[in-house]
C-alpha cells in the first residue's frame, strides 16, 4: 500500500492548513502529495484565525538575520532585560521553595545570572519576529542550568511563561493534551503502507510524546530544529528519553547556528541509539530555522523519498 506523510508543525500560529501542508510537501517532495500527506495542525488551538496566505512566517521564515532584530530598539513598554532576569530570579526562588537558586554562589551564581541574561535577550530577539500577533511565541532555545533540577525546573517555569508562550502553554498551561489529540486523531485517520512522521520544532516535541504513547509503528520519524536534546525539555516530558517503541528508524537535523535546536545531538540520551541518526545541515533561512529550508536538505529529503519510490 501507498507510503503515507504526517506532518506536525512548530511553534506560532500559521497559514491555513490546506496551504501549510502543500508547503511542506513542496519542500520535502517538489510537488503537492495529495491524499499521500496529512498537516497535525494544531494551531487553532493557540490562534482564533490562521494567517492570511502565503505572509511569511515570522517563527519559520522571516528573512531579517537574528543580528539585526538585536540590535532593533527596544519595544515600546517592554521590560528591560535586567528587570526580567532580576524579577524572574526572585519568583524562582519563591516558586521552589526558597531553595539557593544560585547553588554555592560565587561563580555559580554569576553562571546563572549570565545564563539568564543570555536566554533573556534570545527570548526577546525572538519574540520581535512575532510582536504582532495577539499570542507570540517563540522555540525553547535552553541548554542545561547550573542548579539542581528543583532550581532549572523554576527558572524554565518562569523564563518560558514570561518569554516562550507556546511553550508554556503546552507544558504548563493546560494545552498540551489539545496539541497532541490534533496529532492522535491525524495518525488515527492514516491506514494501510509505511508511515513517515515530520516533526519540527515545538512539533517534535508533540509528535515524539504522541508517538511514545501509543507505540504506533513508523517506518521514518524525521525531527527537524527540534529541542528534545535540551536538558530543561526533557525535564518535563511525560516518560524518560528513548525512542518510541513502533518507530524504526529516527533521522534529527538541524543548523549549528539554530538556536531552537541549541543540543544538536538527540543519540546519546535516546536508546537504542542504533535507531537514532543526528544530522548537522545548512538552513539559510533568516534564522536558521526555517522549515522549507530544512525540508529541502538532500539528507532530510532522500530518506523520506526513498520510502515512497519503494527503495528505503
């Protein structure tokens, strides 16, 4: 029977589904797969209307480089930088219980509030490529805290409600189980010949917590920009690290200068690591994140096109 593509989509609101999906399999195929491809869209649980067609996609593929939304004035009423990390440190250490988020201080505490800063202006940087939306998010750009995991687990709590929406909304804010019953159902209505799974970004995540619940046999899983190798993402998935049992081969790639995807390699802490190929490619978007761009990767592409002509 015919190969079948579901596709989950990242963090932002997007164009309407219909449209999303052509996208996709324009990148990955160089034509509109038809009946053979399915968009998880989960969008209209975060947005009320889709963007209008074909506007740019200001988390996936604005074309302004990162240095020069930096470098952009301030917004208008926005929190200085300083102020949030200040504010942040201080609820942190309220929410967990007053522990020593800074551990033994001295250097380990100038770590942190560097850390922070650092991940503050990121999420701000991002954040401006949306700043237009009634609800902009931006990815999870997050390595591994200097603190215990009772502190990380605050200051992600925090950092992530004030900065990454989104993100707090699936992992905190109650929209989680909406986001992956968009993905159970888009599974539920594929039958027949070889699945192939597309992830990218915060979609990894959904897809991968999905995929890991229900143990649905996937010939390809393909994660791209994904967090899943992020300390603090993996923190709070539902089980520990591994592959999803039904899936037989896992390809993730992603941009060393993508600053969703800062851990770039998803083998080590995901067994049997056998299954797992982690791919380092060249996305040219603006950000380094775009999806189109990681969709037309010859290392991405050629796998997933190999199941279709029948010689994967």
């Amino acid at each position: 029977m015919q190969p079948r593509v579901v596709y989950v989509h990242g963090n932002g609101n997007k164009v309407r589904s219909e449209l999303l999906k052509s996208q996709w399999d324009t990148a990955l195929f160089g034509r509109d797969m038809a009946e053979a491809s399915r968009m998880a869209y989960w969008a209209p649980v975060r947005y009320p209307a889709p963007l209008p067609d074909f506007r740019p996609d200001p988390l996936d593929g604005r074309t302004e480089p990162i240095e020069e939304l930096a470098a952009a004035p301030d917004r208008a009423g926005a929190e200085p930088p300083e102020d949030f990390v200040a504010r942040t440190l201080g609820e942190a250490r309220l929410e967990a219980g007053g522990i020593p988020l800074e551990g033994r201080a001295g250097a380990e505490e100038s770590a942190l509030v560097d850390w922070l800063r650092d991940m503050t202006y990121l999420a701000d940087t991002l954040a401006r490529t949306g700043e237009h939306e009634e609800e902009p998010g931006a990815e999870l750009p997050l390595e591994a805290l200097p603190m215990p995991r009772a502190g990380r687990t605050a200051v992600f709590r925090l950092l992530v409600k004030h900065a990454f929406k989104d993100v707090h909304a699936y992992f905190f804010g109650g929209a989680g189980p909406a986001m992956r019953e968009v993905v159970k159902e888009t599974l539920a209505g594929v039958d027949g010949g070889p699945l192939v799974v597309v992830g990218h970004s915060l979609g990894t995540i959904i897809a991968y917590e999905v995929l890991m619940e229900q143990g649905r046999e996937v010939e390809l899983l393909v994660t791209v920009g994904s967090p899943l190798a992020i300390s603090e993402v993996q923190d709070h998935l539902a089980r520990p690290p591994a592959v999803p049992a039904g899936v037989a081969a896992w390809r993730n790639a992603s941009d060393l200068r993508d600053l969703v995807a800062l851990d770039h390699t998803l083998r080590p802490e995901y067994a049997p690591q056998e299954r797992v190929t982690d791919l380092l490619v060249t996305n040219d978007s603006g950000n380094h994140h775009g999806i189109s761009e990681y969709l037309s990767q010859h290392e991405v592409r050629t796998p997933v096109q190999r199941i279709f002509d029948g010689t994967g």
